[in-house]
C-alpha cells in the first residue's frame, strides 16, 4: 500500500519570497521595464509554486521516495535508516519548510525532509524499522 506524505509549507519562507518578488517588480516597474523584463519574474514565481506545490514523500513497502517536481526522485531503502534527528538546517532540500527531519541512511547519507504530519510519518517508517533512533529537539 502506498501513503503519501505531503511536505510541510513553512509560510513565513513563502512570505520571504513574495516580499523579494514584489520588491523586484517595483524596481524593474520604476526604471520603466518593458513587459519582457518580467519575464524571468514570472517564469521563477511559476517554478517556485510548482515546487512548493510538487514536494512530497511515499512510503510503499520498504521505499522512502522523496519527490520535489521534476528536480528530485530519490528513493531511499528504509531498511538501511538508522537514525532520524528533528532540525532546522536551512540546506538546500526536498522540503518546503524549517521544520525538518534529519535521515540518515546507508554508509553515512542523509537528507532533509519536511512531512506534514510529522509524528504520523515517523510511526510508519518505525513501523517498518523498529530500530531507528529518532532523536527529537
């Protein structure tokens, strides 16, 4: 069976981005920009929704599957986690908010998420491997 995890949207990260989005439009607008100026503008306001829209995670089986749009597919045995830590890292992830998990698998990899429902997620991946340290704030 397979659950989908939706990422968590931390708001005051999108509030950053309108704030930088509507001060570079009054910029490009009081040097009198043609219309083709807001171009880039819009095309990275539209990846951006896209992204924070398109960031999630599957569990199905034993497989963790972190998806971020078209960018990020990785698929992660939940067999080889070993360790789960909550953080605040702010690198660059498949996540849409501060408020994070920490995963730490194989020989030494790991990668940040975001989940929603954090607690649930957490349940469901020990559910699968028991032996998983979770290590909380």
């Amino acid at each position: 069976m397979k659950t989908i995890y939706p990422s968590k949207i931390s708001w005051y990260i999108v509030g950053f981005i309108i704030i930088v989005y509507l001060l570079s439009t009054y910029l490009l607008y009081s040097q009198n920009a043609s219309y083709t100026d807001y171009l880039p503008l819009i095309a990275t306001a539209a990846l951006m929704l896209h992204l924070f829209t398109s960031t999630y995670y599957i569990i199905e089986g034993n497989i963790l599957t972190l998806k971020s749009s078209f960018l990020i597919n990785r698929k992660i045995n939940i067999l080889t986690i070993t360790e789960i830590k909550e953080t605040n890292n702010p690198l660059s992830a498949p996540a849409t908010s501060l408020d994070r998990l920490k995963i730490i698998y194989g020989n030494g990899f790991w990668t940040l998420i975001s989940p929603k429902d954090k607690e649930a997620f957490l349940l469901h991946i020990k559910k699968i491997q028991p032996k998983i340290i979770v290590i909380r704030k």
